[in-house]
C-alpha cells in the first residue's frame, strides 16, 4: 500500500543585502580589533592608558588566550 504524502512548504530564508550587512561587518571586526588590542597589546610599550588598570581587567583574558604575560 503506497503512503500517503503531505506536501510541506519549502522553508524560505530571508535574504539580507550585503550593503545592509557591512556597516554590522565593520563594527563588529573594529570592535574585535580593539577588545584584542586591550587584551593582547594593552602593555608596556604599546599602552594607551597609564598605569596598569586595564591590563589588570583584561589579565585573566590575556591568560586564557594564551598571550605571553609575565
Ligand atoms: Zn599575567
């Protein structure tokens, strides 16, 4: 006995324009840029801000990354 089949509607992605997408694309990648900044670089040398605040907020980060530390 042959089975019965129900049709099921094709499911349909929406479909954004890359001009709608890169301005979120920018943000995103200049914001990953700057986070790995103060994680990886924020020290020394390369500081930004004085002291060492940051580099202590960001210091367990920095471990877990792998960055050298101390
Ligand atoms: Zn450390």
């Amino acid at each position: 006995m042959p089975q019965a089949t129900t049709a099921v509607p094709a499911a349909t992605l929406p479909q954004i324009p890359v001009s709608a997408l890169a301005p979120w694309a920018i943000f995103t990648a200049l914001l990953t840029v700057v986070v790995l900044f103060f994680v990886g670089a924020e020290q020394g040398a390369f500081s930004v801000f004085e002291g060492t605040a940051i580099h202590e907020w960001v210091h367990d980060a920095r471990h877990v990354l792998g960055y050298p530390c101390h």
